[in-house]
C-alpha cells in the first residue's frame, strides 16, 4: 500500500522570491487589523467586563428591539444583545447589580427569566454567568499579560537556542498570529472572552512550534553547506519540513472543524480563533518569519571548516536545485 504523500519528496518551491509581497501583505493585515480593533472595538465577555449574562434560547429568532424593550423595564441597567449561532440563541448582558448581597445577582436573573418567559412564551432559559468589576480587572491584567509573557519568553528561548535573527523573526512572526486573531475578533464581534485567551496561547504555542521545526533545518543547512547563499538555504529549509508543516496543520484542522460543527456555541469563539490561528501561523512560519532572517542579516559562515556547496540531500529529502 502506497503511503498518501500531499507534498511530493521532489517539492521546490521558491518561497523567497516572494517574501517581498509576503512582507507587504504581512504588514498591510496588521495595520488592518490594528484599525479594525481600535474602531470597532472588541466583544469582551462578562469575564472583561463584569455584569451578569443570561442565556435564552428561542424557537424561533425573537425580535431583538421587543427583547430589548421588554428588559429595559425592569431598571436593571443598559441592556446588551447578542445573537449566537442561529440567532434562535441571544445572550442578554447587563451590568453588575447595585446591591452587593450575595442573592443579588439571583433576583437579577429571575426578573430577567420572568419578563422574557412573559413575552416570548417559547423562550426557555439556557445558562448565566456572573462577574464582579474587581474580578474582571484583574483577569484583563493577568491575560495580557500571559500572553507578553509568553512572547517574551519565547523570543528569548529563540534567541539563545539559535542566534538573535532568529529571536526577532519569531517574535514578529508571533505578534502578527496574534494581531490577526484580535483583528478577526474585531470584524465579527464574536464574545473575546478568557476561553479566547487561551485559544491565543494556544495559537502562540503551535506558531513557535512549527516555527522551531524551521529554523533548526535552517541552522542545520547553514552548518552542512556554509558555501550556499542564504536564500538557497531557505528554500531548501523550507520545503524539506514543508510535507511535516502541511500534514500537522491538517490534521489539527479536521479535528478543530469537527468541533466546530458539532461542539455548540460555548466552543465556537474559541475554535474559530484556533481555525484562523492555525491557518495564519502556517503562513507566517513559511513566508514571513524565515525569509525574514534573510533581510535581518542572517549568513552562513563559509570559513568554519569545509562544506559542500551544493546540497546533498538525505534519504527522502527534496533536492534544492541550482
């Protein structure tokens, strides 16, 4: 039985010849990006935010205007709607109660419940989530700050573990996954909450992962054929992982789709950020962060001992062709 080969053994495809539009298109998204999140702003969940969210599910899509009306008066505060999935789903957000006793936020819940089984007799309650203003404070603190961290850390582990070139492509390579993310977050107004903090960890973490994959052939090559020129090496770097690069993310992308589909709404954000976390890391490891090692710099030194000019190619690895 023939083995299933995506990426054929004898793939050379000239990835450094358009790093030029991948650096424009890189930068021309992030801006966009950047626009998008300072315009419009993101969706933060209660998790950001604080207040209390109810869930309501409907039969059919309820008027949002008569829903919204319908809750305004109770007096419980300014009253925000959103739909979710098929619209059939709306969560009503509102602000944290007045009173701080510890049955506040129960009696908030039921007024809501009662008034809207009142005038949408096919609504049944779904869930509720509730956070005060001092808690979601801190969990804005302590997101971002896990995620620069986590930048940080990992563009110091690239910069030890290989060379500083590589430290700083890694990490412009990661802050443009994650502006990516937050712009895609801006544009559907889908909820950010701390379950999207963790998907932009997650994100992070396959993004150096395949990434590190990368550079380490590209320190190998540059030790094998230190008479090579630098694109060269890329190239041949790039499209030795390449079959390993493409079957990862594939496989990552089947599982993430069936979830998608079948894990309901509460999974939804999460799992669309991992789709378009995958998709754009793949991107930015193959066409930003390693042709970008090329314009900081980045060359073998062909006077540390003898090497072969032109590749010689292991078993099963692609020919760089000259």
């Amino acid at each position: 039985m023939r083995l299933l080969k995506i990426v054929p053994d004898n793939t050379n495809l000239p990835f450094v010849s358009l790093r030029r539009y991948a650096f424009a298109l890189t930068l021309l998204l992030s801006i966009a990006a950047v626009a998008f999140t300072v315009a419009r702003g993101l969706n933060l969940g209660v998790d950001f935010v604080g207040g209390i969210t109810v869930e309501e599910k409907f039969a059919k899509p309820p008027s949002l205007d008569v829903l919204r009306e319908t809750v305004d008066k109770l007096g419980l505060g300014e009253v925000r709607l959103q739909t979710i999935g098929d619209a059939n789903t709306v969560s009503i957000k509102l602000p944290p109660p007045k009173s701080k006793d510890e049955g506040a936020t129960n009696r908030v819940v039921d007024q809501v419940k009662a008034a809207v089984a009142a005038k949408f007799p096919d609504a049944h309650f779904s869930k509720q989530d509730s956070v005060t203003g001092k808690v979601s404070d801190e969990l804005i603190w302590k997101g971002v700050l896990a995620v620069v961290l986590a930048v940080v850390g990992i563009g110091l582990f690239a910069i030890f573990r290989f060379e500083w070139q590589f430290g700083v492509s890694t990490v412009v390579a990661i802050v443009h996954d994650v502006l990516m993310t937050l712009g895609f977050f801006a544009i559907t107004q889908l909820e950010f909450d701390l379950n999207i903090v963790a998907a932009v960890l997650t994100i992070i973490g396959y993004s150096i992962n395949d990434k590190i994959v990368i550079d380490d052939r590209i320190r190998e090559n540059m030790r094998r054929y230190r008479k090579m020129d630098m694109p060269g090496i890329v190239d041949l770097s790039v499209n030795e992982t390449l079959p390993r690069t493409v079957m990862t993310s594939l496989t990552i992308l089947l599982a993430l789709f069936a979830l998608l589909i079948f894990g309901g709404p509460v999974l939804r954000g999460f799992t669309a950020a991992m789709i378009l976390g995958i998709v754009v890391g793949t991107y930015s490891s193959i066409y930003v962060s390693s042709s970008l090692l090329i314009s900081l710099g980045l060359r073998p030194d062909p006077t540390k001992g003898d090497a072969p000019e032109k590749p010689v190619p292991a078993e099963g690895m692609p020919t760089k062709k000259r």
